[in-house]
C-alpha cells in the first residue's frame, strides 16, 4: 500500500492508496474536495464537520443515481439500500438452472 498525500478545503491528508489506485484516489479527491468547497461557499454551514457529511451524502446520492440509471445484468446485480452493487445468487442460479433445462438442476 502506497502513501499519498492530498489537499482537501486546504487541509493535508496522507492516505493509504493500492499500487495502480493513484488516478482513481486523485479523482476521489477533487470530487470531494469540489462538493466540499461548494458546500461551504454556498455560506449555509460553516462546520468542517457537517460540510463532510452533508458532502459524503451529496457523492452517495449521486453514486446510487447513476447506478439506478444503469441497466444491471438481469439476475446478477441488484442495488441495495446503500446503492452498492450486489451479486443476486438466486437469479443467478435460477438462469443456470433454466439454461440446463431437463438436463438437472445445480441446487
């Protein structure tokens, strides 16, 4: 795991970062680092605290928006509660069973 540092709202951090994950964690940064900015400009909150988590809440929404504009994999994915992805074992199992039709059921 690779060390990196980082500014957000002008504030140094050093965060853990796997080999290759820079431009992904780099693109995380400014993502936050920019709802975060927007947050406190807009004068509303002024707790470093609460434009985190009010910033947190904004990315999530938009995170589980983009995922729910998605067409998932029938029987694969399905978005949880959370807006993560998640692997349907029993739509999974149920399209292996339909393929092999007469031939046997794997469960």
């Amino acid at each position: 795991m690779k060390q990196v540092e980082v500014s957000i709202m002008g504030h140094g951090y050093i965060l853990g970062c796997p080999e290759g994950g820079e431009a992904l964690l780099a693109q995380a940064v400014a993502s936050v680092d920019k709802e975060m900015t927007h947050i406190r400009d807009s004068g509303k909150v002024k707790a470093r605290e609460r434009i985190a988590v009010l910033a947190a809440l904004n990315l999530a929404y938009q995170l589980a928006e983009s995922l729910a504009r998605q067409p998932a994999a029938p029987a694969v994915a399905a978005v949880n509660g959370a807006g993560r992805a998640e692997l349907d074992l029993a739509g999974l199992l149920r399209r292996v069973d339909a393929a092999l039709g007469d031939d046997g059921q794997l469960l």
